[in-house]
C-alpha cells in the first residue's frame, strides 16, 4: 500500500456522462483533498454492467498498489441491491454490488468482499448512491479507513464475460466492449485463423491497425489482450451495426481473398 507521505490516487468510472461526476468529485475532496483523482470514463453505456466492467478490469492492472477505484454502473440504485469494498492485489474497488467490480479485482488477485453497511446511506438520495455512499467510502479508504471497516465480508455478486465456442466450422463470439474508435472488442483472446469472414465480409489478422487498407476492416489482438474487429480508418461498429452483448459468427476465410 501506498505510504503516508504520497498523495491517495482515487480513479472514477460511471455511465453518468458530463455531469454528474463533478458531484462526486465534490464528495470525494471535502473529505480527502489532496486525492489525485483520475478519470477512467464516464461514457459508458448506460446501465451496461458489462462493458463497465471490461473498462475497470483492463484500466486497473496499469495502477498502482493503494489505489481506490470508485466505479458506478447502477441499474439497481436504491434498491436493496448491497455497496462493496473489495479489496485485491493491493488495490481496492467501491462500487455496487453486481459484478462491475469483480472481473478488475479478480484481475489482480484473489479478491475479499466486504459490504457497506447500510447505516452508511442514512440520508443519502435514494437515486444517487455514486455520490452519497460510494464516493464518502472511497475517500475515506485512500484516507486509510480498513476495507473491512464498513461492514462485514460477504460473497459478491459475480460477473464474467464467458468464452467463444465452437458452432460447427465457425467460432461465436460475443461483442463485450466497443471503444471510441468503433472497435469491437470480443470475448476471446485468440484468432484461430489469420483470414476470418464475419457477415460475408473478409478481415484479414493484422499485428496493427496500418497494415489494413483504407477503410478496410481487420481483427487483431488488442493492447487489452483480447480479440478486436476493427477498421482502419473508420469504425467497425458502423460498419457491422453490432453493439455490446450481440454475438457474431467468425467464419474461417479464404486466404486467397
């Protein structure tokens, strides 16, 4: 963990776009003001647990020990759904409890659930648990509050993005992520072939994004390690008008394409 002496790094993830995470923001610096706070993205889809989770799991491993990751993807706020704190790998994750948190924690190591009692939301906006719960508890633990301070262990709800499996000559994959860019990222970190048909439509594999054509699409293994259909130069998730947790077949190709 980090030491004393160094600033608290606290990381931020919602669906709540442009404005609400000022509020939490807000919370988090009343309590803890010298927190370095770090942006992880607020655009994700909303309500998509999933693909919150794939951004929290691949952005976590690059931070340091005694970092708090705050993340909110919360279609169940208000509800008697539970808050956590896990903690794995030196680092710590608040958020709710419904498997946004678990894949990044399982990530790092074998992870410990703890629930926020829920005394702690006395007063709190029933619609608002990111602000009022979640955020006062990640300041408090870069403050260096213990993890199970807020409530006892518990089993979390768990989360995982399944495997690609075979169906006949081909592979289905399901789509757990699309980034900025229009890239689908497939839950799979292998390509068996190195031409691969998705729709009708040829992709060769390539090692980067340049050794395609202009706006020709391809797949490759992405920096976050798993499977990525992508365009050069344009955005694969126009081009196939796929979007998170629909499923496509890859097909092998015909490498004289």
């Amino acid at each position: 963990m980090q030491s004393s002496s160094e600033r608290p790094i606290i990381t931020l993830l919602s669906d709540f776009g442009s404005l609400y995470p000022a509020h939490m923001k807000g919370a988090i610096l009343s309590l803890a003001r010298d927190a370095t706070l770090v942006d992880v993205a607020h655009d994700i889809p909303p309500q998509n647990i999933r693909a919150g989770a794939f951004a929290l799991m691949t952005t976590a491993r690059h931070f340091p020990e005694g970092t708090v990751h705050l993340a909110v993807v919360d279609p169940g706020v208000g509800t008697d759904r539970l808050g956590l704190v896990v903690e794995s790998g030196g680092q710590i994750f608040v958020g709710p409890d419904n498997g946004l948190l678990i894949p990044a924690a399982r990530s790092l190591g074998d992870p410990t659930a703890w629930m926020i009692d829920p005394g702690f939301a006395e007063g709190a906006a029933p619609t608002f648990a990111g602000r009022d719960i979640f955020a006062p508890v990640a300041a408090l633990l870069a403050l260096g509050e213990t993890p199970g301070s807020f409530g006892p262990r518990v089993e979390p709800v768990t989360l995982d993005f399944g495997r690609a499996r075979r169906i006949g000559e081909g592979v289905e994959a399901e789509v757990i992520y699309v980034d900025g860019f229009g890239n689908l990222i497939l839950n799979t970190d292998e390509i068996p072939w190195d031409q691969v048909r998705i729709s009708g439509r040829s992709l060769r594999r390539a090692r980067t994004y340049a050794e395609a054509g202009g706006v020709e699409p391809l797949i490759t293994i992405g920096s976050h390690e798993f499977a990525e259909i992508a365009v050069n130069g344009g955005s694969a998730r126009d081009l196939f008008g796929l979007s998170p947790g629909d499923r496509i077949l890859l097909e092998r190709g015909n490498c004289s394409e």
